[in-house]
C-alpha cells in the first residue's frame, strides 16, 4: 500500500506542478466549463487541475497512514488478522 500512496504522491506533484505553471502563466483556452454544472462559476484549467491535485494528495496521504497503522500494529493483533481472513481456526 505504500507503494501505491507513493505513485500517487508523485502522481499528486505532476498534477500540482502542472497546475501552478498554468496559474502562474494566466492559460486560458477558450473551452471553459462550469464547475458541476454551475454557469456562474466558471474555473480555468488551472484551477481545475489544482483540484484535481489535491485530491489525489489527499488520498496519496490517507493511502499512506493506513499503510503506516498496518505496520504499526503488535504482531499478535496481526497474525489474528490474517487468521481471520483466512477462516481458519486455532
């Protein structure tokens, strides 16, 4: 799992990046759209990517403390874990 939460970290820094550059260099193509189909609030592609970016932070992180919890577990908690997904019993 942190493998996973680390593509999606770098993943995350790409869409930032991408972002910021579009901000920063005022990008404004001519095919806007609404924002959830609202007319009145019409966001840039820049804005949208930085979204988009820091949503896919967002999981990258949650991605990365579920993973960190896992391991911080005693290791008898974990092995009744695994028992249980198993279905054995002992």
């Amino acid at each position: 799992m942190k493998r996973a939460a680390l593509v999606f970290g770098v993943v995350a820094v790409l869409l930032l990046a991408d972002g910021l550059w579009m901000q920063i260099t005022h990008y404004q193509p001519g095919d806007q759209n609404p924002l959830f189909g609202n007319p009145h609030f019409i966001m840039s592609d820049g804005t949208t990517v930085l979204v988009a970016g820091g949503l896919v932070a967002v999981a990258a992180a949650i991605m990365w403390l579920v993973a960190v919890r896992r391991e911080a577990r005693p290791a008898d908690a974990q092995a009744a874990h695994r028992r249980s997904r198993s279905g054995s019993r002992v």
